[in-house]
C-alpha cells in the first residue's frame, strides 16, 4: 500500500495593499534632493520593507530628510500613500481637490501624478499618470482671468 506526506496547509498570498496615486511634494530641482521619482521610489520600497530606514538607505536619502518631507505643505498626497504602504488606516485625499492637496491646479497639471507599480509584494517601477481634471481646473481658471482682457 502507497502512503502519502500529510498535506501541508497552504500559505495564504500576501496581502494586497493598494497604494494610492499621489501627487509629488513640490520642490527646487536638486540632484541630490527628493525629485518626484525618488519619492515615488521611497513609497514602493516603503511597502516592500515596511522599514522608513531601510527604504531611506535603499534610494540614498536620510531618514529625517523623510520626516520633514512628509510634514512640508502640499505632501498630504505624498502622506496618504506613505501611510497606505505601511498599512495604516489613513484618510483618503481628493487629487482633484486644491484645498485637500494643498497644490494648486497648475502645479497638479504639471507634475501630474504617481502610481507606485508592486508585484507579488515588491517594488516594480513607477507610472506617471497626467492629471487631467487638474488641466480643465488650470484652463478654466485662465479663462476665468481673460475674461476681463479688453482685445480691441
């Protein structure tokens, strides 16, 4: 008679977490500073370790530098994401909205948008993402002002 191992009970697949699009936090062009791709970068190697300082020292960045990132004007995006890829509970942020952003529609057309690519739990690559509702906002909001042009 053939005997068979035990079946070993399955592992569960990782937990998804999704991760929501952001909007960089706006700064003076360094090259050793936070551009948009290294913050986008931060955020999916943030989800992979789970560790602020482990991602820091992955893309070259310190650890406090992080923290005040995240507490600079406009990073409410840039917060919700971080707090999406640790897994806490966080509250979601309007993109098409300037007062939640903190970011006003021209800077939201510019920079456009985020999205932090994971597969099976690791950091894949980044996918910037036009904003296009912060376009109609910037363009009407120039209507709005030359509207009161005389063209004669």
């Amino acid at each position: 008679m053939k005997t068979y191992p035990p079946k070993q009970p399955r592992a569960l697949p990782p937990r998804r977490r999704r991760i929501p699009a952001f909007h960089p936090v706006p700064l003076s062009p360094r090259s050793d500073g936070w551009t948009h791709e290294r913050q986008a970068q931060f955020i999916g190697v943030l989800a992979e370790t789970r560790s602020v300082l482990a991602a820091c020292r992955r893309i070259c960045m310190g650890r406090e530098s992080a923290y005040r990132l995240r507490k600079r004007p406009g990073a409410a995006g840039f917060a919700a994401a971080w707090d999406a890829a640790l897994g806490k509970p966080h509250e979601p942020v309007n993109l098409s909205s300037a007062k939640s952003t903190g970011l006003d529609a021209g800077t939201r057309f510019q920079s456009g948008r985020l999205q932090v690519v994971m597969d099976a739990g690791k950091f894949v690559g980044i996918r910037r993402k036009p904003d296009h509702s912060a376009h109609l906002q910037h363009l009407a909001r120039l209507d709005r002002a030359c509207a009161h042009i005389d063209w004669r």
